[in-house]
C-alpha cells in the first residue's frame, strides 16, 4: 500500500527520509508553481472535506504533500475542530495539474460549512533528490456545498476512476466500493481504500487494502469490501477515496487518489 508516509514530518527529517534512500541536492525537481483554492468541497454530510491544490513542476518528478491541517471553530462553541488529510503523490506532468486533498476530522465531529483556517506544504522529488523545494501555504478557505467532480485523477502513468455508488452488504457490517485503475512503465501497483461515513456517534474512518494489478496500461476494475469499525455502515452518502500506486524504474513512485461523495444503497 503506498500510503502518503512523509505527512506530518518535520521539514529535517522529511527531507532525509523521503528521498528514497538518496540524499536531499541543490538540483531538486523543479516545483514552479503552488496554489491552494479558496472553496472547499463539504462531502457526505460533513465526514470530510476536499480541497483542491494546483501544483506545476517538472515533468517525471513526484509530487508529495505534507504540514497538511484544517482547523474549523465547533459552531455554538469556542472550541475548534482539527482535521488531518490523505493526498495524492502523482508524477508531474510539467503543466498545472489540480490535486485534492481529503481532510477528515481528528476528532470524529463533523465538519461544517464556512470558514477554515487550512495549511498545505508541497515538494517534489527526483530520482536524485527530495523536499529541497519544499512550499508552504496557510491561507483561510470557505467550505461549502459544491461538486469538484474530484472521483477522477488521470495523470502520467497512473489513473484512477472512482464508482459513484457504493453497497451495504453483510447488514452494515462491510460496505463494498469498487472502480478502476490503470497503470503503465511499472511491474505491478497496488490499490487500497478508504470509506468515511457520519453516523449517530460521529464520523466512521475505516481502511481496506486491494488487489495488486499489472501494468499492462490497460485499465482493471478492482472492488473493495471495507469493515466497520464500531457503527454498522448505513445507506445514504458516504466519502469514499480510492487509491493506486506504483514505483517505476526510474526511482520514483507516484500515488494517485479518486475521492468523492458516493451514494450507498
């Protein structure tokens, strides 16, 4: 599973252990141009929140996210909400490419609508060098109901396409999502998933692991049965984000993510 694993690092040691066992050097992939969007996307009921982050950089090079956090006041209270985040790390393509960042409550309390106060710290790495590049941008967004149609990510090598409707099965005790992935210029990549649900209690977060399929650049449907955690999972909406990766011969492995609010029958 490639996960994001240099998030909430400090600077020092991001750049150390994220390189892929190479040194940081002054000749770090090109990273040209950050921004981070005014809205964010308020999905199933509040279980998380998508931000969408334009990155531009050299071509071949992997973008890589990390310092990722939300903070949203608790309405009728002064106290505030923390959320973490889940991103993709694809190849750059060498032009504007929007990635978005899933942020889910620390807490299990549901996000809102208004404002948010986020952080977002992006760098790329080479095959010979990471995190030299490092940017960092706090800036206030307003979350709100609006469609990103963020269940898609195509980028160089690596694609992804979410299904819009997931399934209850076992009476609440897993809940099925499913899409497709595709991949080229590696052995293999692996998928995985994760399914955010608002219940009685709270946000549901659970994580399941999928298939590993061949890079043959065609593209290969891949479902998932993920389990409940400590509420049976319910029809409605539910926040699901699907993953692929893999590692190419060039040192440099890239993530992509299909993230959206999906329909549970």
């Amino acid at each position: 599973m490639l996960r994001n694993a240099c998030t909430g690092l400090t600077v020092a040691f991001l750049t150390m252990a994220c390189a892929l066992g190479i040194a940081p050097a002054a000749d770090a992939a090109v990273l040209t141009g950050v921004s981070v969007g005014a809205t964010a996307s308020y999905e199933a009921n509040g279980a998380g929140v998508l931000l969408p982050v334009t990155v531009t950089c050299q071509r071949g090079a992997r973008i890589s996210f990390t310092s990722l956090s939300l903070s949203q006041r608790i309405p009728h209270s002064s106290l505030v909400n923390h959320a973490s985040a889940d991103s993709a790390s694809p190849l750059c393509s060498g032009s504007a490419q929007r990635i978005y960042v899933l942020f889910s409550s620390d807490t299990a309390t549901a996000l809102h609508g208004g404002s948010a106060a986020v952080q977002v710290g992006v760098y790329t790495c080479s095959s010979t060098s990471c995190g030299a590049n490092l940017k960092i941008i706090s800036r206030v967004v307003r979350v709100k109901r609006i469609d990103f149609r963020s269940e898609n990510m195509h980028t160089p090598r690596l694609d992804v396409s979410l299904s819009t409707t997931a399934a209850v099965v076992a009476r609440g005790a897993g809940m099925r999502v499913s899409g497709s992935v595709r991949c080229t210029g590696a052995a293999a990549g692996n998928a995985y998933a994760t399914v955010q649900q608002l219940n009685v209690d709270g946000v549901q977060a659970q994580s399941t692991a999928g298939p590993t399929v061949a890079c043959d650049g065609e593209y290969h449907p891949v479902r998932f049965i993920a389990p409940a955690a400590n509420r049976v999972w319910h029809r409605g909406q539910a926040l699901v984000a699907l993953h692929f990766g893999a590692c190419f011969s060039s040192n440099v492995c890239g993530d992509v993510l299909g993230a959206d609010t999906v329909k549970v029958i």
